[in-house]
C-alpha cells in the first residue's frame, strides 16, 4: 500500500499559525509519519490472524537489536543501530513495500525509496532532514557494522513469523527453500550464530513442506 497520492496529514487539521516554524516542521513530520501504521507488509502476525504494518515491523526491530546484539559478530552502537532500523522503513509511507520476493517491484524499488525520502525528509528542517536521510542512506549502503546487523534484523524479523505461520511468504508461487535462503543469507554478514539458528528454521520449513524444494541438480 502506498499513501503517494495523499496530501499531508497536518493539513487536515492546521496546527496554530503561531507556533515556532523549527518546531512546526518536526510536528509536521512527526504528524506524517503516523502514515506508517497503514503500510501492510507481508508477513503475517504471529499473535493475530492478519498481516502486520510497517510501524510494527519497526517496532519489532527495535526491540530484537536491544535482545539480538550480544550474537554480533562485530561490536555495534545498540543506540545508533536502532535509529537505521526506526528509519529504514518511512520511505514506505510514499513508496510502499517491496515484497522480498516479488522481482518484479525490486526494479524500481531504489527510485522509488529514494524519491520518497527527499520528499520525506524534507519536511523536516534542514539540519534535522540531512540527518534522518544519512542514517537511512547509511542502512541501504550496508557499510558500517550497525547497517549490517540492522539489515540482519530486517531479515531474521519476518523468518520468524514466517515460521509461526508455519511458512507464510515461503509459500509464495514461483519461491523455493533455496530462494529463502538466498534472500535471507545478509544476516550471516552480520552474525554468524544468527544466521546458523536461520538456516537451521529455514531446513527444518523445508522439510516440514512449508517451503517448495528445488528440484533435484539446481
């Protein structure tokens, strides 16, 4: 779902003409950004028989970086970690989700992300917009150690309610065992247990016939 179309959400309801423009601009952003609770993704749930939304898919990440980062592989910055993770996703409000495995809207997903964060960010002051935009190009670039485990994180969330679906999107027509492993293999670029404790799910899905095995010799 994507909310491009859509005017600001503060123009429904004018904040006073007397507040402080700096902060006027971060109410603003702040007041647009509540667009993210409409963003469905994929996965489904585990507590509730319905597909989450962006705001809880960030929220989750958040809380697994705090859980998730003694396993590592490298020392990260939790604080600074959990920033790229909050960040990564707004660009959904305009550009909506990408399904990891649907090749066909990963074409066109990076313009699309990166026209909805200069729309995004500039609502923002400037200052403060430059900043929020770093820690996202910092998550897309993967370079540092907090981007990798966040990307980690962004992978390992859904895994796991993928397996309490008892497949979920491994389901997907056209996605096989060694699709999901593929897709899923950045968590081993940032954690070597968590990406053992993800393989060991994904092969037991596979053999429980919640995901489709390759064919023999592929």
């Amino acid at each position: 779902m994507t909310t491009s179309d859509a005017g600001l959400l503060a123009d429904r309801t004018p904040l006073p003409s007397d507040l402080d423009s700096r902060l006027r601009d971060h109410l603003t952003f702040l007041i647009e950004v509540d667009k993210l609770k409409t963003v469905l993704r994929q996965s489904p749930l585990a507590a509730a028989d319905r597909r989450e939304n962006d705001a809880e898919h960030s929220w989750h990440l958040a809380l697994m970086v705090m859980t998730l980062a003694e396993y590592a592989d490298e020392p990260i910055d939790v604080g600074h970690t959990i920033k790229l993770v909050v960040v990564h996703d707004l660009v959904e409000i305009y550009a909506g989700d990408t399904p990891l495995y649907d090749a066909e809207a990963g074409v066109s997903q990076q313009e699309r992300e990166e026209a909805a964060a200069g729309r995004l960010f500039g609502l923002l002051p400037e200052d403060a917009g430059r900043a929020m935009r770093a820690l996202f190009d910092e998550f897309e670039a993967s370079e540092t150690p907090e981007a990798r485990f966040a990307k980690a994180m962004d992978r390992l969330q859904p895994l796991l309610l993928n397996w309490m679906a008892k497949g979920g999107t491994w389901r997907t027509p056209g996605v096989t065992a060694n699709d999901v492993r593929a897709r899923k293999a950045v968590i081993g670029e940032a954690s070597a247990p968590l990406w053992d404790a993800a393989r060991r799910l994904i092969d037991e899905g596979e053999r429980r016939g919640w995901s489709v095995s390759a064919p023999p010799g592929t």
